[in-house]
C-alpha cells in the first residue's frame, strides 16, 4: 500500500466563466436563485480556477446552468503523476477520475 503522502492530489479546473457570461444572469441573481452567498457565485463564475476538491457549491453551480460537471468542457480533469509502484516499475500518468456525486 502506498503512503498517501506521496500521492500527488488530484486538481480540476473548473470553467463556469463561459457559461455563466452565455447565461447574461448576474452574479446576484444565480446566488438569489440557488441560494448560494454571492461571494461565492461571484469568485467562481469570474474566471476559471483550479481545485483540488469539487465542494457541494460547485455541483450546484453547474447544475443551475444545466451543464453536466463529468463534461470536460466544465470540468477539465488535470493529470497527477504516481509514485513508482511496489515492484519497482516506473510510476505512469493516470487520468484521475472524479467521483462521489
């Protein structure tokens, strides 16, 4: 079993800029609709940004504009290096898959 910390942390860059601009909605009005602080809106749907967790807030975000967050188009999935396995083979680049919603 590995040491987790060896293990590079998965990092997504999530893209609701586009789509948020393509709405015409305003910040406020998404926080007003889903709930959400408008600070929050308003940091994600600036620009694009990178994360190492999809936290709950994102999933709604991306849901309220009815886009499917396992489209890379929302959320770009950046590749993490492994350590070398136990048997001393060269440690590969494998795509992280994100999970749990």
């Amino acid at each position: 079993m590995r040491n987790p910390k060896y293990l590079k942390q998965p990092r997504f860059k999530v893209k609701l800029a586009r789509f948020h601009k393509e709405s015409g909605k305003s910040a406020y009005q998404v926080a007003k609709d889903t709930g959400l602080n408008y600070g929050t809106v308003s940091a994600w749907t600036k620009e694009d940004r990178e994360v190492t967790l999809l936290p709950d807030h994102i999933i709604k975000l991306i849901a309220y504009y009815g886009l499917d967050w396992t489209d890379p188009a929302v959320i770009e999935i950046i590749e993490a290096s492994e350590p070398p396995d136990q048997d001393n083979t060269p440690g590969q680049v494998k795509t992280l898959v994100a999970g749990g919603y």
